[in-house]
C-alpha cells in the first residue's frame, strides 16, 4: 500500500521492550529513491537525542495504533553509534550503523535491498533456520569485511524527506510547482511517486511524478527536473490526497504518459497524451 512520507511522522517506534521515540524525518537514497532511515527523536528517555533506525528491523506495522514495531532493544539503542542530523550522513556512518545491529549492507546486490525487495529478509536470522549461528556469524563477517572493501569510496547521497519535500519541480518547458511530500510503499519503503503541488501554475491541482521521470536534480538548487512536458502534466490524472490511489489509478496514470509500471508483469503501452 501506498503512504505518505508526511503521514509517518510522529509515528512511534516500539522496541522489543518499550517505546523508542516518534519518526520526525526520513532518509533516502537518491539513487534507488528508497527510504533508508527513520531518524527518530527519543524524547526525554534519552534527552532528545535522534537515532537512525534502520526498515530492516520494523517488523508488521500497526497503522491504527500508528506504530512501527522494531526487532532490537531499548538497550541496543541507547548504546548504539550518534550522528549529526545537521550534516550528511557518510557511508561510514552507515557502515557503524549497520554493523553494530549486524545487518548487511543494503548497497550490496542488484535489488532495492541487497539482492531483494524486502528489507525485513535482510534481519538476522530470516531465512536461516537450520543454520549453525557461529557458522551464520563467520559468514557474516566475511560477508561484511567484503562489502566494505567493494564501496569503500561509495558516496551514499542519502536526502532527509523534509528537505526535499520543498524542491521546486520544472518540466521540461517551463516550472511546474514544488514537492509537496511523498508517497511510500509500505512494504520495500520505495518511494514511488512525488507529490507535486502546482498552485502556483495552475491553481487547486496536485499531480504525481514517478522517480523514474526525473531527469535531472540540482541539489544545490533545490530543482528537480522531469521528462514531461507542462501540457502533458496537466492533462494527467489529478492526485486526490482524499481518496486511496491504488493499482487502478496508477494504471491511468502510467497509461497516460505511455510508461511501463515498476510493478512486476507490467504492459503499460499507451503513448502520452
């Protein structure tokens, strides 16, 4: 299911053993537009500080009680590696990270999460019963001492959500509004399409611009620019934030611009209108 990046936030953090704190940004890859982190503000338990909390260890949602329940310890965050929420996060960081909750590194594998789709068969332990732990664990760390050796000098570009969510959108003829926020799958945590507010060019709308249309992003601008034309986006389908955007809508919307969908098995053909 498709949900807003907007929609995540405050949302609690439930450890094994008790509440983390509340979800107050998002991070994502600005190569696979895949939401990497929680940072997550812990309040007065650990006076403010902000973790990075991984999608890797959320286990299944409660969306009525706004809750992503996580597989590790209050103890586990307390003692795990600080970062600066004012400066990028390095893929060192990452690697301290990701190494301390002893999971792999994302960035290895063709998928959106190592060589899958899913970030929870990325935990310790899916998949692996049957499997000695001393020997699970001394595959992991050759594992984890390759992967590093590979992306040594990888630069992450992992974005905040709340930055972004103000970039100004231009089309290839002209500007056509700004971010207004996101929508996630709440199953890979892709981020599937932007939310883009056109009021300043055509009063009332908002429209929705895959990832995958995006030719170009300025990032000391703060401009993304997309392989559309104005006339085409405004004769698109218009984004509803008040009613559900599912398969059917996305098939128009696809249709429309004459794209093939990221959903398997797609045969999105038409020409854009």
């Amino acid at each position: 299911m498709l949900r807003t990046a907007q929609e995540l936030h405050d949302y609690k953090i439930s450890a094994t053993d008790g509440e983390i704190g509340q979800v107050k940004d998002l991070y994502f890859d600005d190569h696979a537009w895949t939401i990497r982190y929680f940072v997550v503000d812990t309040g007065s338990w650990l006076s403010s500080r902000k973790v990075l909390i991984s999608p890797i260890s959320v286990q299944r949602p409660d969306w009525l009680a706004e809750t992503l329940p996580v597989s590790i310890t209050k103890a586990q965050v307390e003692s795990s590696p600080s970062f600066d929420s004012d400066k990028p996060v390095s893929r060192q960081n990452e690697e301290e990270v990701m190494g301390y909750y002893g999971y792999p590194y994302y960035w290895g594998g063709g998928g959106l999460w190592g060589e899958g789709l899913y970030p929870y068969a990325m935990a310790p332990g899916y998949g692996g019963s049957g499997v000695d732990r001393v020997e699970r664990e001394r595959e992991m760390e050759v594992y984890l001492r390759d992967e590093r050796a590979r992306h040594r000098n990888d630069d992450p570009h992992l974005r905040s959500c709340n930055a972004v969510g103000k970039y100004h959108i231009e089309a290839s003829d002209g500007d056509i509004g700004h971010v207004s926020g996101f929508l996630v799958d709440d199953e890979t945590w892709a981020i599937r399409y932007l939310i883009v507010d056109t009021s300043n060019w055509w009063l009332g709308h908002k429209v929705l611009i895959a990832p995958l249309w995006i030719k170009d992003v300025r990032w000391a601008d703060a401009m993304v620019s997309v392989d559309l034309s104005r006339e085409s986006i405004k004769k698109a389908p218009a984004y509803d934030a008040s009613s559900d955007w599912g398969r059917n809508q996305e098939l128009d919307l696809y249709r429309h611009y004459g794209r093939s969908g990221y959903w398997a098995g797609s045969t999105v053909v038409e020409t854009e209108s």
